[in-house]
C-alpha cells in the first residue's frame, strides 16, 4: 500500500535544532511524523502534534536527546477523517527543565497546509 507524505520545510535554529514535519497517510490511516536532529548538547522537551479537520488535536510527547544523529517521531495512527488535505502537522521543540515549567522555545516546524484553509 503507498504511503503519502504532506511535508513543510525543513527549519533550523541557531541553537542547533534542525527539524521537518509531515503528514503521512496510508490507506484510511492518518499520522504526524517529524524528522529531526538535537545537536545542542542538551536534551529537548519536544511535542508532536496532529491537527484533524475539526482542529481535533493529537499530540505525542517527545524526549529528544542530544547527538549529530537523525532521529524520528511519529504520533499514533488515527482513523483518515475527511479528505487528507485537511490534516497538519506541527512539532514544537523546548530546551528540558525538570519541573513544571516550560523551557526556552525552539523552532516549530509545521506540515504545509492545504491550499486554502487557514491557519
């Protein structure tokens, strides 16, 4: 069965996170993936999320280590609701704390949207 990726940019900070993020669809299935590399040195926060029709949200957290190496993440597979031009994709990286609070941001890589629909 073909597998069909809807993929943004790929983006890159100063700090050293470069990352690209799709929507990929198989079949009737529908998910997030994002593509990334963590060469800060320092552990990431990051979360993966899946944006249906409805705005319904999907989100995967992600613990991104730290290394020169390719890494993926990918949400769960959902059930294809509508056409799959109206899913996106966003993964949002943050510098790691431990407590509560949220770290410094880092880039938010997104899928393209479909022509036409608004963000």
């Amino acid at each position: 069965m073909p597998t069909a990726l809807r993929c943004g940019p790929a983006l890159s900070s100063p700090d050293g996170v470069e990352a690209r993020t799709c929507v990929v669809v198989r079949g009737e299935d529908v998910w997030a993936r994002t593509y990334y590399r963590n060469t800060t040195g320092a552990l990431l926060d990051a979360a993966l999320s899946l944006l249906g029709p409805e705005r319904a949200q999907r989100a995967e957290p992600v613990r991104a280590g730290a290394g020169d190496g390719p890494s993926l993440c990918e949400t769960p597979r959902v059930r294809l609701k509508g056409e799959p031009l109206r899913h996106t994709a966003v993964a949002e990286f943050a510098v790691h704390t431990s407590g509560a609070e949220v770290g410094r941001l880092l880039p938010r890589a997104g899928s393209n949207p479909a022509p036409g629909r608004e963000r």
